[in-house]
C-alpha cells in the first residue's frame, strides 16, 4: 500500500470511504455516527493545500488521514479505512506518515469505548489526555463536537508524543 499526498483528484473518493468506513458504528448503536456528513470537499482542500491529508492507495484510495496543526502538535482530524481494508496496518502507517510531519506530539479526540477508537490509539502509542491537560485548542474542538452532538457518547482527547521531534513524555 503506497502512502502518499493526497491529490485534488482523490477528495470524492475520501468522501465514499469515510461512508463507507462509518457504517461500522450502525453495527454498535450509533447510526447517527453512520449517517453523518463526511467532510466537504472544500473542507477536505484546505487539507491538502495546507499539505495534511495523505491517502493509501492499491492504487484507487483506500484509506486517508487529515490533520491540522492545533497548539503546536499536530491534530488529527480524521483517519478513515475502507472496511475491506481494515486490520492491515493502514490506520498505523497513516499515523506514523503524520508523526513523520515533524511535530512533537500528535493529538486526536474520539470515542472512548468504541473498539477501533481510543482502545485501538492506546495500542498505537496514544495516551489519554485529563481535562485539566487540554490545550485550548483541543478544548475548542471538544466544544465544537459537543455542539455537533458527539458528546452523546463518551468522549476523550489524546496524545501521542514524537521524541524525535522533540516530544516529551508526560506532557
């Protein structure tokens, strides 16, 4: 699986496979989750303008990533893996494509008890970020969730840091 930028070409097909990606939470009780609006496509260019949005490709995409820099570590914003693609090391490869960006640490917020969420980020290195550490930009994208209604289900930030890139554990 190749990684790569992604091109202006690709935005519809990161639309179809974070579709197709959400069904899984249909599976678990969270439709709403299933039927929300992936990101637009001039939502996904800022991306990839700002060059934050990578894609693994065999050779159509099949999986992507988007990030944005958020009180100096780098954010992500979305990781998404079509379902025929899962459990491959796809998701990891993107992470660490990202981690490779040079930032000290990457964050994420996303769901607590959700399988491939927060148990799987903890196997990737990510920690659980307290309410007290959340910068204020992670606290403005948690409000924001909120206001989207995400809070439905429990929620949490976390981090992973880069010591390669200057990131220091317990930060």
């Amino acid at each position: 699986m190749l990684i790569r930028p992604a091109s202006a070409d690709d935005l519809p097909i990161l639309r179809d496979i974070e579709w197709a990606a959400g069904e899984q939470f249909t599976a678990i009780g969270m439709p709403e989750i299933a039927a929300d609006e992936p990101a637009s496509i001039d939502e996904l260019e800022r991306y990839r303008a700002a060059g934050y949005a990578w894609v693994a490709a065999d050779p159509q995409p099949a999986a992507y990533l988007i990030a944005e820099p958020v009180d100096g570590s780098l954010h992500i914003e979305q990781v998404s893996v079509r379902p025929e693609y899962a459990h491959r090391g796809i998701g990891r490869q993107l992470i660490d494509t990202a981690d490779a960006a040079g930032f000290p640490a990457l964050t994420l917020t996303t769901f607590r008890d959700v399988p491939w969420n927060a148990p799987y980020y903890r196997r990737l290195g990510f920690r659980d970020l307290a309410e007290a550490d959340e910068t204020p930009g992670l606290r403005r994208i948690r409000r924001t969730e909120a206001e989207h209604g995400l809070d439905r289900w429990p929620r949490l930030c976390m981090r992973r840091d880069n010591p390669l890139a200057g990131g220091h554990p317990g930060r």
